[in-house]
C-alpha cells in the first residue's frame, strides 16, 4: 500500500507500506517511529520557521492597509454626507424663502421648517442681502 502526503508548504512525502502488512500491528515498530519522526515537522512545514517573520510583517502590512483603506473610504463617505448636507440645507432655504415670498405666516414656516424664529430671520436676512438677490 502507498500513501502519498503532500502540502504547499514543503516536498510530497510518499510513504510506501509492504503488501503483506493489512494492520497497523503488522507494520515494524522501527518504520511506525521513523514515520511518526517525519509527520511532526512535515506537519509543522518544513519553513516554518524561517517564514514566521515575514508571515508576520506581511500579516502587520495587510492589516494596516486595511486600516488605512477604512479610514479612505469613511473620510469619503463623510464628504459625500456633508455635501448631501449641504444641499439639502440650501434646498430648505430656498424653498423657505419661497414660501415667505408667497405670503406663508413666519410661524408656520418655522413649524414646517423646523427652524426657530431666529433661524428664520436668519434666512431671509440672507436673502435680502444676497448680491443675487440684489441683481436686477
């Protein structure tokens, strides 16, 4: 019987076993131990060892890349959500200063808008001042 092992990390082992032997039993005591030596460090790999530094440097550099990537994608979305802010902030006034233009009571504005008086005043103010608002 022939047994074949085999791992990325080292050479294909081919353990070979004598036809007349069916058991464990049947097998020499002297190959049992010499089989059993060789399955600890084949087990193990045989650069284990010398490989554990750089596994570990590599290990420490994906994972700060990861955390570095992270950081690069929330500052964006950060970004993006005050930008959708921002317009949505300048959407309000608009459509606030619209209302107001349109006769609506200051106190239903600041209700609808959610804004307090001063708020209020401060968005029409703006308006009123505006060089845009000023243009012919």
């Amino acid at each position: 019987m022939t047994q074949t092992a085999s791992s990325p990390l080292g050479p294909q082992l081919t353990v070979s076993v004598p036809e007349a032997c069916t058991a464990v039993e049947d097998v020499p005591e002297l190959e049992l131990a010499a089989a059993a030596d060789l399955a600890g460090p084949l087990a193990a790999g045989p650069l284990a060892s010398e490989l554990e530094p750089h596994l570990a440097f590599a290990v420490a550099a994906v994972e700060e890349e990861d955390v570095l990537s992270e950081v690069w994608r929330t500052s964006s979305h950060l970004e993006s959500m005050q930008w959708e802010l921002d317009n949505a902030q300048e959407s309000l006034r608009q459509v606030v200063r619209k209302a107001s233009a349109a006769g609506v009571a200051h106190g239903e504005l600041c209700t609808a808008a959610n804004l307090a008086p001063d708020e209020l005043a401060a968005v029409l103010m703006a308006a009123a001042t505006s060089p845009v608002a000023l243009q012919p």
